[in-house]
C-alpha cells in the first residue's frame, strides 16, 4: 500500500480529496494536515511515501514545503493539488521535482489518471534492478494513456514497440494458467529472451501480468509469467 499524506487547509477540499483516494486500489490516506506545522509534524512521525500538496497555506507556502520535503526527506513523493496556475508557481513545483500539478476543481478522472501513473511508476521501478537509457527516458518523459489493441497502458519507452506488447500478452494469455519463462515467449515470437523479458517485466509493473518464481530442472529459480486472474 502506498501511504498518502493530504495537505490542505481547506477542510471541504480535503474530505473531497479523501473520498477520491478511497476510490484507488493500492493507496491508504495515513493524515490531513491543514496547516504547514501540522505537515511537518506528519511527515516527521508517519513518512508518508506520497504528498498531495495545496499551494496556499496559513502559515507557509506549498512551494517552500516542496523544498522542506526535498531536502529533509528523500524518499517522499510529491503531487501539487491546488487553485493556481501562474507560471512561476508551476515552474517552482517542478523544479522542485513534484510527480504531477493538478489544477482546482479536480476531477475524479484526472484525479485516477495522476495516481494511477504515479502507481504504475512505483512498480516500473520495483521491477528494474538496472536501467538502460529506455528506461530512464520512460521515467522522465511519462507518456499519456492510449488505448492498444484494447487494453490501456502507458506511451512507451524507445525501444518498445506497442504492437510487440500486444503479441507479448497474447502469447501468455494462450498459454493458460501455467505461465511461460521469458526464453519461451521470445522463441515464440522469434525474439530474444532479454527483449522478451523487457516486455514481461513492463507488462508485471503494470499489473496485466504477474511474475512467480519457479526452479527449473537444474535447479535454478527463474520467473514464470502467466495472466493475472482478474485479467482473463
């Protein structure tokens, strides 16, 4: 679960906010703070991994706790949630290396669409024990939803092609419930198996597969990938 910490002063706002994040699978709001010192106080305590931060507070501005979170905490994520839109203040949060901006009223559909890529980002990132130029260019150019052969996944990074992701999942989901190494599928679409497995790790961050361990004859654990129940 990723816990969530909403900084907001207005008290409306906020309970609207919480009932958006109840309505995300994998999130859990942990505080509601209204006021800087009260976030600061949250943040030192809970260490929220996520921050869902207004601009205007009573006592600071969203825009210096962004650098009070930057550099007191490293590993706390930020999505600005807030009323303005002036350039300087957009430019401050993303120097300030905030995830999203969303501008007031903030729509449940915009709402889902932000928190749903910041998830996808999480598990993209699990996944990878090291990152070759595509995919730090996936992370820092985030694409926008498309819809592919039917399914919704993310703009993908150089290197992936949309209608190869299709043939990926196509080939597991032929294959039952008994899930097939990254070698099997690559010999089945005449590919290699690290090519392959850069499709099956992708296709596990974004929940349309899962990945098991399994030891094959000689002993060794390899990952399987099969269909996810609630996919078939």
């Amino acid at each position: 679960m990723i816990e969530v910490l909403i900084i907001e002063d207005d008290r409306r706002v906020a309970e609207i906010n919480r009932r958006f994040l109840e309505k995300m699978k994998g999130f859990k709001l942990i505080a509601i703070a209204c006021s800087g010192e009260e976030a600061k106080e949250y943040l030192e305590v809970m260490k929220p991994q996520l921050v869902l931060l207004d601009v205007y507070l009573p006592d600071i501005s969203g825009s210096d706790l962004v650098w009070y979170i930057r550099k007191t905490y490293k590993d706390i994520d930020i999505i600005m949630m807030t009323a303005t839109g002036e350039t300087e203040t957009v430019q401050e949060a993303l120097r300030g290396g905030v995830f999203d901006y969303l501008v007031k009223p903030i729509t449940l559909d915009r709402f889902r669409q932000s928190l749903d890529k910041y998830k996808e980002r999480i598990q993209f990132i699990h996944s990878m024990k090291v990152m070759g130029q595509d995919e730090v260019d996936y992370l820092i150019h985030r694409g926008v939803r498309e819809e592919i052969g039917g399914i919704h996944t993310m703009s993908l990074p150089k290197g992936i092609d949309p209608t190869t992701l299709e043939k990926v999942e196509r080939v597991v989901l032929g294959n039952g419930d008994s899930g097939l190494t990254a070698e099997q599928v690559g010999r089945k679409l005449g590919a290699s198996r690290t090519t392959a497995r850069r499709y099956l790790e992708y296709l596990v961050s974004t929940e349309r597969l899962r990945a098991d361990l399994a030891y094959g004859t000689i002993g060794r654990p390899e990952r399987r990938y099969g269909m996810k129940a609630d996919n078939m």
